[in-house]
C-alpha cells in the first residue's frame, strides 16, 4: 500500500551528517569532448534522511548519486561520509570503505546469471569475509518477500523479484548509507509501486540514509528532500515532500 511522505519520515533532529560534499566539481572525457557535469556542488544530507535527487536528463543526478557514493572521483572538492574523507582514498581503500558503508541499486539489476538468488546476496558478504553469508543472505530475501525464490536463478525470476533480490543484496551487508539510481525504471508501474513500498519500509525500519534518482516526482515526493539539479548545480534542496 502507498504510504504518505510524512508516513515515511524519520526524525532528524541532531542527528549527525552521513554525507557531506563541499564545492565538488567533475568533469568527464578529453579534449574537445571534456563535459563539466558537476559545478561547485555542496549537499549536507542527515543521518537516516530520504533524498531523492530529481532534474532533467543531463542534469548531473546520476553523476552527483555516483559521487557521493564514492564511485566517481571528483576533480575538485571535498566529499566526506559519516565525517571520513574519501576523495583521497586509494582504489582499494575505496571499495573497501564501499562494501562497509554503501549499499547501491541500479536500474539495471546487475545480477550475476549463473548464480542463484541466494548466492548473489551473498556476495558481498563473502566478499567481507563474513563467516554466514549464505544464512545472512537468506534471511535478507526473506526481508524482502522472496523466501520461496532462494535457489532460483535470475532467469527464472520476474523483473520485479529481480530488484528484490538486487536491494536484498545492497541490504545485506547492513549499510549505513544505500544509493539508488531508478530503481523502478525497468518495472511496470504496480511492480514499482511495490519496490518503493518494500524500499522506504526497510529503510525506515532500519535507519538507513537513502540517496535516489528518479524522474518520477511521485516517488520524490516521499523522501524527506527533493534537491533539484540544473546544468551540474543545485537548484534547489527544499523540504518540498512536507509541503
């Protein structure tokens, strides 16, 4: 059942910054075709605080989503999370910092085809050296509904029980922080409405801090901010949800 903003809020009275990106600029390819897509943004976004970064294609949404969950490097700028600073991070000291902190749903569904639903919840856990991975990872589906598709494969699962196992696998390693790039894009519209319910349950649920894109203003509206991107710069981050 579709919930209301303000059923989804969290209270975020001094509570501590999860994300904070200072004067962040990036630009992408080389020479003649060098676009700067990120201008001097700044965004503090609030422990256990919804996001939903909206704008049109082209914006920078995608690529501000991206940066601060440390899988772009900015040219310029400061991006620190949960008060570290991870613009100087080394690759691997990057993915590491990743896996502890981040949890990431894309459009794309980015499951491995020859692995079944449990063993793709699986791997970042036994990427981490988790000793019970694959009973973390059951127990993550069944958070999600899909107790009865353990052992099934992604091509034998719908697109919506796809994304489910795909959050069930961005939750697993519990995260303090989950990004999520459209994550109802590839969905027909009662199978997205299904994953936001299921989304913003589980990250009310367990306090996570939630950064997504959309273009769907609908799902925007349920975040606690909407913060609108125009030609790489914020145009606004207004508490517009509660209005």
């Amino acid at each position: 059942m579709l919930r209301t903003a303000e059923e989804n809020k969290t209270p975020l009275d001094a509570a501590p910054t999860a994300i904070a990106m200072r004067d962040v600029e990036l630009t992408l390819g080389e020479g003649a075709a060098r676009v700067h897509i990120l201008r001097g943004v700044t965004l503090d976004i609030t422990q256990g605080e919804a996001i939903g970064l909206v704008g049109p294609s082209g914006s920078g949404k995608s690529t501000l989503l991206m940066t601060a969950a440390g899988l772009e490097r900015p040219d310029k700028g400061s991006v620190r999370i949960a008060g570290e600073e991870i613009t100087q991070l080394s690759e691997d000291a990057l993915a590491a910092f990743r896996g502890r902190r981040i949890g990431i749903v894309f459009q794309a569904f980015h499951l491995i085809p020859t692995m079944t639903a449990r063993e793709n919840v699986a791997i970042p856990l036994e990427l981490a050296g988790e000793p019970d991975a694959f009973a973390r990872a059951e127990a993550e589906l069944r958070a999600v509904g899909l107790g009865e598709r353990l052992d099934h494969y992604p091509g034998q699962l719908s697109g919506g029980e796809q994304q489910r196992v795909a959050l069930a696998r961005a939750l697993a390693p519990r995260p303090a922080i989950l990004v999520a790039d459209e994550p109802t894009g590839n969905l027909d519209e009662a199978t997205g409405a299904a994953i936001v319910d299921l989304l913003f349950t589980l990250k009310r649920e367990r306090g996570t801090t939630l950064l997504l894109v959309t273009h769907d203003m609908g799902l925007a509206a349920r975040c606690d901010r909407m913060v609108r991107l125009r030609d790489g710069r914020i145009a606004s981050a207004a508490a517009e949800a509660a209005e």
